[in-house]
C-alpha cells in the first residue's frame, strides 16, 4: 500500500484481492480516518470475523459521527483501491450528510477495482443500539454489545453471531452478554453455572425464566427473537417507502458513467433536499413501529409469550449519535 496526498492507494494488480488485504485495506481507512479527527469504527460482519465468531464476510459496515460525514466524504473521494475511486452503489444510497445520517439513513458505496468489487455501507447511527457506539470501542471495531445489537435482523443467519458474541462477553466478564444469549439450550447453561443482574433481568425478562427453569423459556425466546424481526422489518418498510420518491430522482439524474465522487455526492444531496426527509422513523413514529411489530407478532407466536417481551424503546432513539 502506498500514501499518496492524505489518501490511501492500492497498487493495480491483475490478481484479486484476499479477505486479508480487504481487512488491511478498511483498517487502514479507519486510521487514516481518526488521524483527520474523523470518529468512526468498524462494525457487523467484518467485526465479527476479527472477533472470531465468523469467517469472512462480503462488505465493511462502519459507523461514522454524524458531524464528521463530511470529512469522510472528502477522505473516501481520494481512497483508491487498485486503482479506482469509489462510487455511490445503488439509486437507494443517501448522501453522506450529516442532516440524513443522523435520522438513520445508511451511504452505501463501491470500488470497482479488477478482480473485486469492494463494498461499504456507512451508518451514522448504529441500528438498534441502545447507547453511544463511540463511547466503548475495540481497536478498528465498534465494540461486542454494539455490534450484537445491530445484528438483531430479520436474517436468520445473524443470530447466532449475537449469542456467539453475548457469551464472549460473559466469558469476559461483561454482563451485558446476557442480553444477547438466544440460544435456548446456552442461556439454561449459563444461568445454572451463574445468576444473571437483578437489573439484567428486570430489562430482558426471559432471563428469570431461565433462571428458575421454567418451561415457558423456549416459546418466551422465540417470541423475543421473532420481536426483532419484526421490528427490522417494519423499520426497512418505514425507510424504504420513505426513499422511493429520491430514488426515483436519482434515476433519472442519469449521471456520466465514472463521473467523479464530489459530483455523484451533489446530485443526490439535490433530489434529497427536494425528495429524502431526514427521519423518517421520527415522522412515522417509534411508538407506532413497535405497536406494528407486536401485532404482526401475535399472529406468529404463542400469546403468552407476550408477557415476557423486553422494552425496546431505547433501542429506536436515533440519539446515540
């Protein structure tokens, strides 16, 4: 890897790049980042192959302080990866402005460099987290309790990443890795070898059914794990219906092939000042979100399951940021 002008710059090659030299590749955006005062952090995927919960993973998520949005898009316009420059991906990405990212819009962006194509997803808030991601970090990563708590999808492959990483951080001595224990058969494990926090239990109630053995635990957890699915996918339907009009504007823009990044970043900050509202999930309401989750959720689940549910609140503020 070569400096050049405060950017980052990977030799062209004909050959592909390894998962390896992806890893380096974001890692050293990362620093290049916090060196221009830039907060920001690996999460998702690529935080749980470095964590050792998973093997590999096909993009880079990353978090980025809203009031920073801005450097990050002068920083990315001058990173080359084998020779290219990133790109916007897709007519649904929301400029990296600080005015969208802090109502929870995600800039999704693309090398096409030769032999691989390159993809990161940048994220002003972290879906789902209940408290500041800045706050706690782990070298390039957000850190464990961030990173589980925005893989509470609607993906049934994520979940196993969250139990995964809530029993490294028992292990750890960190109790919030209670919160994220799904796993039926581990959390009866854990909790005969250890009592979870009062305080623990009181904010994720199937933790007392654990503890005490009872037999309502397996419908209590299915019910609570199919609750952030639906959540997640209530919140995508609130976005997605809410991009639809700057979608379609940034169609029709119909920028030059290659056009450069300032002048993609343009385009779109023009049809989302005239298309895009900045908080969609405050205009459509969080109370209202979670009311649409549970009822969705009653025709899924066992009724009194319900009982056993944990507020979510805290986890749709937008206010971490």
């Amino acid at each position: 890897m070569l400096a050049l002008r405060g950017s980052i710059l990977y030799k062209r090659s004909n050959m592909p790049l390894s998962y390896a030299q992806l890893e380096r590749f974001y890692e050293r955006l990362v620093t290049k980042a916090r060196d221009g005062g830039i907060p920001c952090a690996i999460t998702s995927g690529m935080a749980c192959v470095a964590f050792g919960v998973a093997q590999t993973t096909k993009d880079c998520d990353l978090l980025c302080a809203p009031a920073a949005a801005s450097k990050l898009l002068d920083l990315l316009s001058r990173t080359s990866l084998m020779g290219r420059l990133p790109a916007y991906r897709g007519d649904l990405s929301a400029p990296l402005d600080e005015r969208w990212f802090r109502g929870g819009w995600t800039s999704h962006f693309v090398w096409n460099a030769a032999g691989i194509d390159a993809y990161l997803d940048v994220f002003g808030v972290a879906p789902r987290g209940s408290s500041p991601w800045q706050t706690e970090l782990e070298g390039f990563y957000a850190c464990r309790h961030t990173v589980a708590e925005m893989k509470r999808t609607n993906r049934e492959r994520d979940w196993p990443y969250v139990t995964a990483l809530g029993a490294q951080m028992i292990e750890a001595g960190d109790a919030r890795g209670w919160l994220h224990i799904f796993d039926e058969d581990l959390l009866v494990a854990l909790t005969q070898a250890a009592r979870p926090p009062a305080s623990l239990i009181n904010q994720r109630p199937v933790l007392g059914l654990a503890v005490k053995g009872d037999l309502r635990l397996r419908s209590a957890l299915h019910a609570e794990v199919q609750l952030w699915h639906e959540l997640d996918r209530a919140r995508i339907r609130v976005y997605l219906g809410a991009a639809r009009p700057y979608a379609s504007a940034v169609s029709k823009a119909r920028l030059a092939p290659g056009a450069a990044l300032e002048v993609q970043h343009r385009t779109r900050l023009q049809c989302a000042q005239e298309h895009l509202p900045s908080n969609p999930l405050e205009d459509y309401g969080v109370g209202r979100l979670i009311n649409d989750a549970r009822t969705a959720l009653k025709r899924l689940v066992n009724p009194a399951a319900l009982a056993w549910l944990p507020d979510v609140r805290d986890h749709f503020k937008l206010t971490q940021a």
